[in-house]
C-alpha cells in the first residue's frame, strides 16, 4: 500500500528538496528547502546544505559564527504562515476550528471558494487525504497560481485529490453530493442557492467572513433560504503563556480578530427547519419587524 501524498516528506532523515526550519537561541525561525553544495548564511555566520542531508530532524547545526540552530521540518501551521502571498492566509487557529467543526473527515466530497494563497486548501487537503476530493474555486488567476504553488510545494507535487477551477463559484459549480463546503469569500450570501443545491442532506456549510456586517447578513440569508438549520457562528483567539520559574504570566501579544466562522447543516429536501424559540432583542430588525411568528417562525 503505497504511503498519503506528502507523508514521505514528513518523517525520517533530511533529504534533498525538504523543507528545514531552523530555530535560533531566540526563538526566530528560518526555513529554507536543502540543496546540495549550497550553503545557508545568516548575520551569524553560514553552514553547508550538506551537514543536514542525511541528519536526523531534531539535529543541531552550528555556524562559522559557533551559533547553534535547531533543525526540524516546519509544521503546517509554521509553513502556511511562512509561504508567499498573493491574499491573506486563513491562520491556523481557524484552520483547525474549520477542519473540526466542519467535521473534514478522510474522504469527504469537499467545495472551497477563496483560495486565496493556498492555505486552507493544504489543510483540508491533509485531512481528506488521497480518496476524498477537494474541488477549490478562486476568482484571480494571480492568487489561483499563487495557491498552487504553495500547495504543490507542501505535497512535494500536485495532489490527486485536488481540483482547482478559476471563476466564481455561483457560476462554474457543477459538483453534487457534496459533503462539505466552505465560502471564504466577500459575499457568502451569493453562493447559497448554488450551494444549497450540491450538498448532500446533513451536509455543512462552513463560511468564513472578516466582518460583524458580514456575519449578519450571512446568517440572516442562511435563514431565508429555509434548507439549512440554525446557524452557529464564533471566533477565536489564542493568547500564549511566558513561563520562566515563577514568573508565569500571559504573553504580551496575542492572536486576536482575524475572522468569524459560522456553520449550518442542509436539511433533507421539502423539510422546513424547526421555528425559532429564541426571542430576539427589541428593535433588533427595526421598525417593521412584528415578531418571530410574522413569517413563519424565520425571525423576518
């Protein structure tokens, strides 16, 4: 049985073309693919390609300078905040609450719009693994050449799991039975109908917006279009802790906004999701709402 695309890549001794990331006395990090006969310089002096190929992950490489870095392979996380950028990456911190919250599992049928550089499409990528399929949609032929790059590189070549089309989603979409999809895009809203139409019953919606407007009026169109439930919608952040003997403290510098999330499973066809219980606040939908009964329990 032959090995996941990429799995290669990511254990045993450095080889030639593998990515290295080398940490320095003060935690700064510096990675670069090994070639033969090529020599790595840093302010503090340099070392050959040469002294890693063949060494184990976790060896420690001192430079003409007697400074010493630390070798490992760059994790995920550390590779997609590192890549090149045509958009804005999707952090890791979301990229993890998506692949769990939207319930990524090996083998799904999955439809991402927004490729941006590549980031998310490396994740879902690892977790759908070589049977399932990912069918990614981006607008920019800039960005779409960008994101394969860097996909390509993570995998050590193209993914056979990985389809990536150049146009809106809302036009080009020709995918059924699809598992999951998730809308990294300006306006998710515009997508819905066409969306709605190639999940599978149970399937979820996962979108990923930058705004409070945005995640209004997502959530407020996931309701009128009346095949989904409920959605759910959050964001996280992640605040890390100095610990020094006794002084245990929280960093300076956290991870804070970088977007919401929101989720909402399709219903089977010809099935009207239950009524809303919740009472919404007053003049929460203006002037001329007349309460959540007015249109069929859908809060218009």
């Amino acid at each position: 049985m032959s090995e996941p695309t990429g799995a290669a890549r990511r254990r045993g001794p450095f080889k030639v073309g593998d990515q290295v990331q080398l940490t320095d006395p003060k935690g700064r990090h510096y990675t670069f693919t090994l070639e033969a006969g090529k020599n790595f310089h840093t302010h503090k002096g340099s070392f050959p390609h040469d002294e890693l190929i063949g060494a184990p992950e976790g060896s420690v490489v001192r430079t003409t300078g007697n400074v010493a870095y630390l070798a490992l392979r760059p994790l995920l996380p550390d590779y997609v905040l590192s890549m090149p950028r045509g958009a804005a990456v999707v952090y890791p911190k979301d990229a993890g609450q998506i692949l769990a919250f939207a319930d990524i599992f090996p083998g799904a049928r999955v439809v991402e719009a927004g490729v941006g550089s590549g980031s998310l499409s490396s994740f879902l990528l690892r977790a759908i693994g070589d049977q399932g399929m990912l069918h990614s949609y981006e607008r920019r032929q800039d960005f779409a050449d960008i994101a394969r790059q860097n996909v390509e590189r993570y995998f050590g070549g193209p993914h056979p799991a990985w389809q990536l089309t150049v146009g809106d989603l809302q036009d080009n979409l020709s995918d059924t039975d699809v598992d999951r999809v998730i809308l990294d895009m300006l306006a998710p809203w515009e997508c819905l109908e066409a969306v709605s139409k190639a999940l599978v019953p149970g399937g979820i919606l996962c979108c990923y917006v930058a705004t409070t407007t945005q995640l209004a009026r997502t959530v407020e169109s996931i309701r009128e279009i009346g095949c989904f439930n409920e959605p759910t919608s959050w964001e996280t952040m992640i605040r890390n802790w100095h610990i020094e003997g006794l002084a245990v403290r929280p960093d300076h510098r956290m991870i804070g906004h970088t977007g919401f999330l929101l989720t909402a499973r399709r219903l089977a066809d010809g099935v009207e999701p239950p009524m809303r219980r919740r009472r919404p606040a007053k003049g929460a939908y203006g002037e001329d709402y007349a309460g959540p009964n007015a249109d069929g329990g859908t809060g218009r």
